[in-house]
C-alpha cells in the first residue's frame, strides 16, 4: 500500500508539475511597433532597449532589428520590462520610443 | 587602347556617386531674361546678394550670360537676390542704338527675390505604437 502511494505521488508530481515548469522554463516577450511617421525615410532599422524599472534613463541597448519586433527569450520569469524603441538612418538615431511594458509569467505554482 | 576601356570602366563606376554628391551640396540658382543691346558680346550681368530684402547687397558675380550658380550658401538660410546688367563705360559700349547713342553703363536692378536652400531631414522619426506582450 505505501509502495502505491509513491507511485501516485510521482503521477501527480508528473502530470501537475512538469508541465508548469516546461511552460516557465522559457518566458518570452514579444514586443511590436510601427514605423516613424515622420522624419527620413525609409528607416535602415531599429534599436531595441529594455530596463526593469520605469523611465528612459534605466534602459539599456539589447538589441538591433531591421523588422518592425522582436521576441527577447533572454527575462526571467515573473519580472516586469520596460522596452523602448529607436529608429536609425545613416547615422542618425531617433529618440526613443515611448515604453512599452509586460511581466512575464512564472513565480507560482511548482517552480516555486 | 586597353587602359583606354579601363579608364572608361572606371568613370562609369565613379559617376553615380559624383551626381549624388552634387545634390546633397545646398545651392541657389539664379536666372533672368536677356537685355537686349546692339552689341550682345558685351554685355554682362551684376549679380548682387544680400541676407535681408533692404539689403546690404554684395556682388557675387558677374557672368556674361544666365544663369548665376551660387554654391556659397547655408541650408535654412534665406538669401536676396538682384540683378542689373552692365555695358562697358567705353566709347563703343554695347554698340550703337537706332536713335544713334552708345548704350553703356549700368542698368537699374531687377526686382529683388528670394531663395532659402531646403534644409535636409536626416534624423528618422520615433517609431510609434510600441506594445509588449508577455508569452
């Protein structure tokens, strides 16, 4: 009988818990834009800047694109973001975008 | 011969670039209508500039003939332009008109008019709608 309560223990533990952290083990976020509506055209691409406290002066250079999104796989789960976006021509850069902002999942449950 | 065909080669190559240069350096055009003398060849044109409408006016050339390049400006800056054309103080001038005299010396100005060479946006604008959303 104890021998069965391992064994249902070790279902639950599977079938509750592993997919929980399989889902947290990789928290993403996706963040989008539009191109400038002003200023030289067309644009060459963009710098992406992400912090993890409010206000342009926090953030910092983590990426550069030519599309209009990225998906940042490098956060942690259960931490809010703060992504701003600049427009580069030549070797003019625009200001920075106003923030956008998200929290990723995670934190709760079995990964805890 | 054959060095002939790589300088050629080579010119081609170059005149793309050399034509964009040339737009991006500001420039005003100025151009007027001839006068008309008994004597053409003589005749030449003073061209003045000036940064305000009253003046001072400077001459910044004299060519024989329209139009005046002036490459010696500032993009975003508005400069006056007049024109008066300019027959020898000579005894011949610009010839002899129906009415017997010699035509010299100089015309009265042209009207004054304006140019502001454009200024060129360089900076891209900021990228807008910018959303993030936690996956």
């Amino acid at each position: 009988m104890k021998k069965w309560r391992w064994l249902f223990a070790l279902n639950l533990f599977y079938w509750v818990c592993v997919p929980v952290i399989v889902a947290q083990q990789q928290p993403r976020i996706m963040v989008t834009w539009d191109p400038p509506i002003d200023g030289a055209m067309p644009v060459d691409g963009y710098r992406v800047y992400r912090g993890i406290t409010p206000g342009n002066t926090n953030i910092q250079l983590i990426g550069m694109t030519t599309e209009e999104f990225i998906v940042d796989s490098s956060v942690l789960p259960a931490t809010r973001y703060y992504y701003a976006i600049s427009a580069l021509k030549d070797v003019e850069e625009s200001a920075k975008s106003s923030e956008a902002t998200a929290m990723t999942a995670g934190g709760q449950g079995c990964n805890r | 011969m054959k060095n002939m065909k790589w300088l050629l080669f080579a010119a081609l190559l170059l005149f793309p670039f050399v034509t964009s240069e040339a737009q991006v350096a500001p420039q005003v055009t100025v151009s007027w209508s001839g006068a008309v003398v008994p004597t053409p060849s003589a005749l030449t044109y003073k061209v003045e500039r000036a940064m305000a409408q009253a003046g001072p006016f400077t001459q910044i050339g004299q060519p024989a003939a329209s139009p005046l390049l002036d490459t010696n400006v500032t993009r975003g800056t508005t400069y006056f332009y007049r024109v008066r054309s300019s027959c020898p103080a000579t005894a011949q001038g610009c010839g002899t008109n129906a009415q017997g005299q010699v035509v010299s010396g100089d015309s009265a100005f042209s009207t004054t008019v304006s140019a502001t060479p454009p200024i060129l946006v360089t900076t891209p604008g900021v990228p807008t709608n910018v959303q993030a959303v936690a996956q």
